[in-house]
C-alpha cells in the first residue's frame, strides 16, 4: 500500500514548533531574530523544548512527549491501522497538554485554586500562546484527524476528517469558548442572592417576560417585543428579497443590474444612515411632517419612533441579505421541470406554485433564518429608533455599559436571545425536512426558464419598485448631509467635509502627505477587512459543504453552533472576547487577530446558510461521478462543486467584506489606537454632533464597496449551467 508523506509533515511541523519557534506570544510581534531564538536567555522568547530544558518549565514536558507517542504513526512502518492508532493517541495528547497548561498556569502562576492547593504555589509564570503554541496545536489536530482517517473514520478520506476537525476546533475556540465565558457571568452573584438565586432572578424577570401590553397600555417584556419584531422583519424582508430576485432573473425589466445595486445598497451602508434618512423623511421634523402639516394641517406624530420605525429600519436593512441568499436559488431552478409540468398542461401559475417555487423553499428557509437571527442581534437600528420600544440587544448594551454593569444580567438575557435563535433554527430545519430539491445533475439542462405568471409579476413590481423608489430617497436625504455646511441649517453646498475627511497636501521635499483625519481608520479598516472576507468566505462553504455532503455525529450540534455569534449581539460578543481573550491562553485583545476573528466568525453564518441553500439543488451524483473517475475529495470539491456556488462564493465574500466595513457593534469594544476602525471613526463624529464629516466618510466607504462588490463579481464570474438565454415575455 503507497506511503502518504502527510502524517510525516504533520509531525515535523509539531516538531519544529515546539523544538526551535517561541511558544508563547512575543511584545514586538514576529521577527526573523525571534524566530530562532529558541535558546533565548528569557523564557517567554525561548521555545517549548527550551524552557522545559533550561528554564525548569516542567509543564512543556507533556507536549514533547506527545509527538514521541505520535511519531511510530507519522514513520512508513506497520499497517494502516496501527499508524492511525499511534497518530490518533499522540495528537489528542498533544492538543489536551497544549490546551491544560494554557489554561493552568497564567501571569500569576496557578490559576486554578485546587491546583495551588494540590502542587502548592508556582514560583513562576507564562503568558499567552504565540507562534510556536499555535503551530504545535495546529499540527496536533492534523494529526489526529489524519489518524482517525487511517482508522476509517468518514470512509478514511484525510480531508473530509481534517475539515471537520478544523471546523469543530474553530468553532470551539473562537465561538463556544467565548459565549460560555460570557454565559458564565449569569452566575455570578448578585447582593445577598447565591450564584443560583442570582441566575434565576435574572432569567425570570417581569421586564423580559411582561404581558402589561395585552391588559394594558404599558409595554411587553423585552422577549415578546423582539420576537414579534423579528419574525415581521425576517417575513417581509425575505418576500422582498423574493420579488427582487425574480425581476432579475425572470423578467425583460430594463434596470435590472442597477436594480440589483440599489438592492444591495443598505447592506454596504454604515450603520446609522438608514436610520437618519428615515428620520428626515417620517420624524417629526421630517419632509412628510411639514408637507402634511403645510397642506393639509395634520400633525404626523412621533410613530418613526417605536416598533414601526425599527420594523421598517429593519426591512431595509435585511433585505439584501435575504435578496443575496436567494438569487442564486432562483437562478438555479431548472428550466426543464417547468417545461414538463407545462407540458402537462399545466398553467404557469401552476408552474410557478406547483415546481418553482417548492424547489425555492431552502432558499427561503435559510433566508427567513438568518434574517429572524439578524433581527434579534441588531443594536443600530433599535438603538435609534426604538425610543421607548425595548428589545434584547438594547437592554444587553445597557446591562454592559450602564451604571451598575451587571453582566449577569447581560447574560441571562443572551441566554434567553439564543434560546430564540435555537427554536428558530429546529423550525426552518422541520420546514425544509428531509425532502430532495435538486435542480441541477450531470444531465444536460438547456430548458428556457418560463415567464412568470401574470399575477406574480405584476405583484413582485408592485412591491419592488415603490420600495425601490423609498430607498433612493432615503440615501438622497441621508447623504445629502455630506455636500451641506451645516446640517439642519445651513443647506449651502460645499465640499469642506470631504477635504477634513480626506485632505492631502504636497510635502516641502516631495511627496504626498495623506493629512485627512479619515485616512488611518479607512486604511486600517480596508486592510482587516481584505484579510478577513477570504477567510470567513472558505470557512462558510467549507462548513456548508461538510453540513450538506457528510454524515457524522455531532453534525446537528455542528450546525447550530456555527449560527452562535450570530444569534448573540455585537455588543455581547465583543465583551465576551474581552473576557476571554485578554487573559492567557490566548492573550489577543488590542490586535488585529482578534478583530479579524470577530469579523469571521460574526459573519461566518451568512456564507453557510447561502452555501447550505445553494448546495441542496446540486445532485450529489456529480461529486459521485467524479469520484468514480478516481478524482479525489478535495479536486471533487475544487473542480465540480464550487464552479456550481460561484452565486454562493460572491455572496459570502462581499457580505463578509462589507460587514467588516460597515460593524460597529461586535468592535466597538475590540478596537485599539493602533486599530482604528472606519464605523468607531464615524460614530465618535455622530457622537460630537459632527455630521457633515460622518456622512462624508459614508458616502465614501460607500463607493469603495461598490467597487469592491464589482470586483468580486468580476473575479468570481458567472455559474455557467449550460442553458439558453431568452427574453421572458
């Protein structure tokens, strides 16, 4: 049987790490002197071997003697079996020393109390795990997942077990660890209450589960007001996503690539601009106001402020997200099942209730998903419109930053927001069931798609263009603010925004001086920004490829833990990262890591949920064949599957791309002096009453993704399914 020489490199990797790069985290950052300073005089520059050897650092003893165990399995010799086996023992012990002595010993020695009260107290220290630490972890886990490989786990394909293996590490780290951290507050306790006195009181207050709306005229809990709000956002923004999608794909509309701009204009918009055009248009000084009580006398009231406010922020804030998930479903419908069934005599409406639009319910499903969740951890739009109206995310952000920063309080009400994300994810799951929705096999498909019936077109352009219009005039109003010298009172036209914002000027010896107050945050912002989207964009299909194509244990649990950060609010994630990683093991607050995991896995759940929707209509008898012509699983996947997600691919690159432009929540904590990002920049303008250079840097950020979006497409390109293009009548 051939030798695979990957155990062997998994192996020297874990070696090397160990043996010559520091283990731990290194003050000025990685140099080519540090890298082989593993003989170093100071023990946190030195490597794990070293300062087991030298420096008397008994607990990197377990780590050597891991890849001792492992090695026999990573050497040419003996059965495939019995390598496994070694290789499987040697990294699982290798990742359980790693991970104890991380979380054991910290910058005050022992950080366990037993452990001091069991060995005594430690008369030295370590901090965070650096570049060595993580190689070594890295390496383990590859070894172990390559082992239960070679012991026929997942029918012995290595990178089938090694993504899930990477996806489940991932997923604990940098998801589990920090929601339990954050979880974890609620029992704290709280005056003379116990730890779970404190949980319970906190769990069961009357604020979150009220019904004073339904006796009277005095609000509803917190859970009743964010339930309602986000099952109304998730339903009409998914409908309006719908009607978008089919004027683009199925109809002659003229406008459709600038349809699709505007369509995915709100998600490219930072945060409070959509709320600020909404107030200029319905508030109470707003254009619809004055004109109502010019002509008409009618006093508009303050209703933007409330559930309808939020509702429609809402709506037009999630609705491309919804647009982006479903279009790629919808182009995939195959022309030759609508054919058939009108060759059965079928009417196109029938058509369309009958076959379309059943083979569009994952794309639904996973749309209506991930806007329910979207709605429940929104903080921007709340925040400023919500007035008197409460939800979740804003008694979270208040529960933080509030007087008495109780973040037991903030946990419980996390707690009770994932508890709603859960029951949303077994409904959409019950929805889509265990049915079939393939639309695309090996066979050839070069069907015309059928015109849409009368009614749905006439009823998709009766909603689409009219929220078309509000929209342009939304950003109108909003932007507007940008090219003004004062805001509300000075309506003169100018461009001093822009030139605060972004001056340049000469240097006396040559040279351009960037001099704007904006450039730092926007380069800061563009670079994060650039390095996180790939990287959220492969782990979103990977983990939507493995949830659709593998069967395994555990791969439920898999699933609803990758929509965790997602369910919980910006706010509380940030603090949870806080939490979690500013102390050792990982010691990675007020650097661009943990910013650029924020990003990740913030938005890792969008490029699933499309990739899950998308990868239901591709038959599984094309990775099959593939493999049958003795293509392996990672060439099957390279060369079969993803030319099939290209609409999948873009929508998980630019949501993730745009996302870290455009949060604010999730990093409004995690930002540093040395990262600053483009959204903080913004809000501290609002903040000081600055709206002309906010808007200004808005209108700019918007431009840049709009190219960027451009760019994405353009390299992506187009699925090409082999069909004939017509007019649709």
């Amino acid at each position: 049987m051939r030798f695979s020489a990957t155990p062997f490199f998994f192996w020297s990797l874990a070696a090397f790490a160990t043996a010559i790069l520091p283990w731990h985290t290194q003050q000025d950052g990685v140099t080519v002197a540090g890298l082989m300073a593993f003989g170093a005089a100071d023990a946190e520059a030195a490597s794990a071997l070293w300062q087991a050897i030298a420096h008397g650092r008994f607990w990197f003893w377990p780590v050597v003697g891991a890849l001792v165990v492992a090695l026999p399995g990573a050497l040419p010799f003996g059965t495939r079996g019995t390598r496994g086996a070694w290789l499987v023992v040697g990294g699982a012990l290798g990742l359980l020393a790693v991970v104890t002595q991380g979380l054991a010993i910290g910058v005050q020695g022992w950080s366990w109390a037993w452990a001091e009260a069991r060995f005594g107290a430690l008369d030295d220290r370590q901090f965070g795990i650096g570049l060595g630490g993580a190689m070594t972890f890295i390496a383990c886990l590859l070894m172990l997942t390559d082992g239960l490989a070679l012991r026929g786990v997942l029918r012995g394909d290595r990178f089938v077990t090694g993504a899930v293996g990477v996806l489940v590490a991932a997923i604990i780290i940098f998801t589990a660890w920090p929601v339990l951290t954050m979880m974890s507050q609620m029992l704290t306790p709280r005056g003379e209450l116990s730890a779970a006195a404190a949980m319970s009181d906190r769990l069961f207050d009357a604020k979150i589960w009220g019904l004073a709306c339904v006796t009277g005229p005095l609000s509803c809990g917190v859970f009743w007001n964010t339930l309602v709000l986000a099952i109304c956002s998730a339903t009409a923004a998914t409908m309006l996503g719908l009607c978008f999608a089919l004027i683009v794909t199925r109809t002659a509309f003229p406008a459709k690539r600038g349809l699709r701009l505007l369509t995915v204009l709100p998600i490219i918009t930072p945060p409070f601009v959509i709320g600020l055009g909404l107030i200029l248009i319905f508030g109470r000084s707003g254009i619809v106001n004055q004109l109502l009580d010019s002509w008409f006398g009618i006093q508009g009231g303050r209703w933007i402020y409330g559930f309808d406010g939020v509702f429609l922020a809402q709506v037009f804030s999630f609705t491309p997200t919804a647009f982006l998930v479903l279009i790629g479903v919808v182009e995939g419908i195959s022309p030759s099942m609508e054919e058939a069934s009108q060759t059965l005599r079928a009417s196109r409406m029938r058509t369309f209730r009958s076959v379309s639009l059943p083979l569009m319910l994952p794309g639904l499903a996973n749309a209506w998903l991930v806007v329910f969740v979207e709605s429940l951890a929104d903080f921007g739009n709340p925040i400023v419109l919500g007035g008197s109206f409460g939800v979740l995310s804003t008694e979270i952000f208040f529960a933080v930053v509030g007087a008495q920063q109780d973040f037991g309080r903030a946990a419980a009400l996390a707690m009770v927001m994932l508890a709603l994300g859960l029951a949303a994810f077994v409904i959409q799951r019950a929805v889509v069931g265990k049915r079939s929705y393939v639309s695309m096999t090996g066979k050839g498909d070069a069907g015309l798609p059928v015109p849409l019936p009368n009614g749905v077109r006439i009823a998709a352009f009766a909603v689409a263009l009219p929220w078309a219009v509000l929209t342009i005039t939304v950003y109108a109003l909003a932007l507007a603010g940008g090219f003004v010298r004062v805001w509300g009172r000075d309506w003169t036209p100018t461009l001093m925004h822009f030139e605060r914002a972004f001056a340049m000027e000469w240097a006396p010896g040559g040279g351009l001086l960037l001099t704007g107050g904006a450039w730092q945050s926007l380069f800061t912002t563009i670079q994060l920004a650039a390095i996180a989207a790939p990287i959220t964009a492969g782990l979103g299909l990977l983990a939507a490829w493995v949830l659709s194509r593998q069967r395994f244990p555990g791969r439920t649990a898999l699933e609803f833990a990758l929509m965790l950060t997602f369910a919980v609010p910006g706010t509380v994630i940030g603090v949870a990262y806080i939490l979690t990683y500013n102390v050792p093991p990982l010691e990675i607050t007020g650097t661009a890591i943990i910013l650029i995991a924020c990003f990740g896995f913030r938005n890792l759940p969008v490029g699933v949920r499309s990739g899950v929707a998308a990868m239901s209509q591709i038959d599984k008898s094309l990775d099959e064949a593939a493999i049958t012509l003795r293509a392996g699983t990672f060439r099957t996947l390279r060369t079969v599957v993803l030319p099939l997600l290209k609409p999948a691919i873009v929508t998980a690159l630019v949501y993730s791309f745009v996302r870290a432009m455009t949060t604010v929540s999730a990093v409004i904590f995690l930002v540093s002096a040395e990262h600053e990002m483009a959204t903080v920049f913004i809000i501290n303008r609002v903040i000081n009453g600055d709206y002309g250079v906010a808007i200004a840097y808005c209108t700019a950020l918007i431009v840049l993704m709009m190219a960027v979006i451009g760019l994405i497409q353009l390299g992506v390109g187009r699925r090409r399914l082999g069909r004939r293009a017509a007019v649709p009548a």
